[in-house]
C-alpha cells in the first residue's frame, strides 16, 4: 500500500475544487451577472463560504499531501504523512463550514426587492414544508436582480457539493495519514527485494 501516493492524487483533486469553489463565491457578489451595492447582496455570501472555507482552507492541506507524496519522499515519511493528517483536520473544518454556509444560504433564500424598491429576505421564515427550494412559482416574489433566486440556488448548491465532496476527500485523507503516519508511505525498491 502506498499512502503517499493517494496523499498525492487526493491533493491533486482538492486543488481544482478549491478553485471552483472561489470562482462560486465570487459570482455569487454579482446576481445575474450584474453589479449592486453592498447592501444589495446576500449577507451569508459575505461569510466567504468559497474562498476560505473551500479555497483556502482546501489549499493548505493539498499543498501538504503533496509534498508528502512526492516520490523523493517516499519511504517511511511519517512526518509528512502526519503534518498531512493535521492539516486534513483543519481543511475538513472548512469544508465544514462552508457546507453549514451554503445551506443556511439555501435555506434563507437571497436579498431581492420584492417590488417596493425595498431589498428584503421574502423567503426567510418558511417551513420546510412551504419552502421557496420546492416551489418554484414563488421565485417571481423577487424581483430585483433578475433571477437572483436561480442565482443564489445553483451556486449555493454548487458550493454545498465542493464543501461536501471536500469533506470526504479531507476525512479520508485523516483516515490515510494515520496509516501513513504509523506504517510509513510506502515500500521502497530494496524493501520488498527483501520480502521477496
């Protein structure tokens, strides 16, 4: 088994999902494709979900996988595999967080002004069972910015997904490093002559 060499494919995947995750933030600042003011926006996409919790937070253990699965480090590199570990703790947490945003995000529905040229949350205090996800023909409630519910629904759910594909990446990558950790990364060439 060679736990540094799946440290290093996990790494290769979180870089391009921490990537999306950005780009998804950041267009959710500009419903529809359009500008508006700060008090126009969203208030949980100011939390950031995308860039720190998918981005930032993705990039730093990614970079640490594959350092630690770097082929010249191969044999028995327990410190990497366990700085690897650490940081996969600390990359799941915002992933995490990130998750908890996006949904509470879906949840509330987006700022829009709903016909009075007053910017509100129409959809804040529904049920489960009413809830705006479910019925689409209440979407026309909100109208400024255009489409801003489809807006806020598809990147929010795009983020909710990065967050949890993320999560398992960086859960399964704890589980890795205490192998790697305790066993080291894999067998080198004399080793398994000698096992022969």
């Amino acid at each position: 088994m060679c736990t540094g060499k799946c440290a290093k494919c996990t790494g290769d995947l979180l870089f391009p999902l921490g990537l999306l995750a950005i780009v998804g933030n950041i267009l959710l600042f500009f419903p529809n494709g359009e500008v508006w003011r700060t008090e126009e926006i969203t208030e949980k996409i100011w939390f950031f979900p995308g860039v720190i919790g998918g981005g930032l937070l993705a990039f730093l253990p990614a970079s640490v996988m594959k350092a630690a699965g770097h082929e010249g480090n191969c044999c028995a590199n327990r410190c990497g595999m366990m700085l690897s570990m650490l940081m996969s703790v600390l990359g799941a947490a915002g992933a995490l967080y990130c998750m908890i945003v996006s949904a509470v995000g879906l949840q509330d529905g987006p700022l829009c002004d709903t016909g009075d040229g007053i910017f509100i949350y129409p959809f804040l205090n529904g049920t489960t069972e009413e809830s705006y996800l479910f019925n689409q023909t209440s979407w026309i409630e909100c109208e400024r910015p255009h489409n801003v519910v489809m807006w806020n629904v598809v990147l929010f759910s795009i983020l909710l997904s990065i967050g949890t594909l993320e999560a398992v990446l960086l859960l399964a990558q704890v589980v890795n490093g205490l192998i790697g950790c305790l066993c080291g990364t894999c067998m080198n060439k004399n080793q398994q002559t000698q096992l022969a």
